[in-house]
C-alpha cells in the first residue's frame, strides 16, 4: 500500500526535481571545473548527490569515518548494486575524488560532459589493455588528498550477491603506493533496484572500513589484496543479513 502511496510522489515530483537538479547542477560543475575541478566537486557534485538522494527521501548512516584522512589519497573500492552508491558516495564520502567509469557514460547528456570536465576517468571494459593504459596515464592526477574511487565488480550486482573483483584497482594502488579503502554500501538495492525505475524511500548505511595500508600494499600480491578487501566489504554485508534474520526471528 504505501508503494502504491508513493507512486504520484515519484513520478510528478521527486524525477522532475532529480532531472532539473542534475541539469542545473551540471551546468553549475562545469563552471567550476575552469576554475578547479576539485572546488567542482565539493561545491557543485556532491550537492548535487546530496540532494538527489534526500529527495528520494533517504537517509545516510556513516560508520567509520574515523577511517578517512582527508588529506590522504586513497584508491576506494566499494560494492555496488544501485545507481544510489554514486550518490552516497559524492555526497558523503569525505575525499576528493576521481571515479573510474565505463567509456559509455561519456555520451550521457550534461552528466557526460560534467564528469569530463571534472577528469573523471572514463575506460573501455572491453578492451583491457587499452583500460589499464588508460588508468596509468591518470596517475598524475592523483596527488594532494584527490582519491580514485572503483566499483571491483565492473556493474552492479542484480541479485544484491558481490560478484568476482577486477584488478584495475588493485594493480593501480600497487603502482602508486596508495593506501586502499575499502567501503561497504548497504540499503541502496532496496531504495532503487538496478534496472528499474522502482524507487522507494529507505535507509543507506555506509561503512568505511580501516584502509589497507601502503606497506602492506607494497607487499602484498594483487590477487592477496583483492581477496583481503572483498572479503572485507563482503563482511559488513554478512553482518547485517545475520542482524535481519535475528530480528525476524524475535518477532
């Protein structure tokens, strides 16, 4: 029933307003980004996400951000299962941050171009020489506290369940000698499922775990240091499937 409620809300209010927010806001980063595209990000993307998530409406939880240094840079990984993780992560993820986004996202109407703009770093997934070239070349840009953020997974999960990790990430912190952040997103399936227009207001929470240290980084393998940070995100997303079915089970 309350979907049903929530319907008119959604279609007469909430994606005009998300629509007109992303082409104002878009428009606004692109100013920015001549005069700096880290003051674009803070002052012009992650408004833009803040705002596109509240209106759903939802709420974002952070735990660990004593985990964040935001004078460091980081390579952050995060699980992703909905377009919301890009919300949650702009708009509450306390970094100067470049994502890695696939090439296609470069044709997308004012969010292509503002992302551009911006330097955000676009690969091609089917080729993965040409991707990892692409990676490399963007190392210049990661200096004084700005940060890479990857979803390992390479898209969304469609059944909530993590898939396999690709290296990019890995093999780009071990070139750099950056720390790796890992970041479990939680609750974001459930406000908007991938591929479909389902929205629906709930609770995110955010986990940002310890990072995974240069010196470990520097020692370890790429296969080690994925297992190690999936195994982490994978986790807090146990943790919480056990905490549900403890709850339904006291009912």
């Amino acid at each position: 029933m309350l979907k049903i409620c929530y319907q008119p809300y959604k279609w007469l209010i909430y994606l005009p307003l998300v629509f007109l927010n992303t082409l104002v806001m878009g428009g606004w980063v692109i100013l920015l980004s001549f005069i700096n595209g880290s003051i674009a990000g803070k002052y012009g993307a992650s408004p833009w996400a803040r705002m596109a998530l509240l209106a759903t409406p939802a709420a974002v939880r952070i735990r660990g951000a004593q985990h964040v240094d935001a004078k460091q840079s980081y390579v952050v990984v995060a699980n992703h299962v909905s377009q919301c993780d890009i919300f949650v992560l702009y708009g509450w993820l306390d970094l100067d941050i470049k994502w890695v986004m696939k090439a296609e996202m470069r044709k997308v109407p004012v969010i292509g171009a503002a992302c551009a703009a911006m330097g955000h770093i676009f690969i091609d997934r089917s080729d993965s020489d040409g991707a990892m070239k692409t990676l490399r070349a963007a190392k210049k840009t990661l200096v004084a506290g700005k940060s890479v953020v990857f979803f390992p997974e390479g898209t969304r999960s469609r059944d909530g369940k993590m898939l396999p990790f690709k290296a990019g990430a890995f093999v780009m912190a071990k070139d750099l000698g950056l720390p790796i952040l890992p970041i479990t997103i939680k609750g974001t399936g459930e406000i908007l499922p991938s591929d479909t227009l389902d929205l629906y207001p709930g609770m995110v929470d955010m986990v940002i775990h310890p990072a995974i240290s240069t010196e470990r980084v520097a020692s370890a393998g790429v296969r080690t240091l994925i297992r190690e940070a999936r195994s982490t995100i994978a986790g807090a997303l146990e943790e919480e499937r056990q905490a549900e079915i403890i709850a339904e089970g006291n009912l």
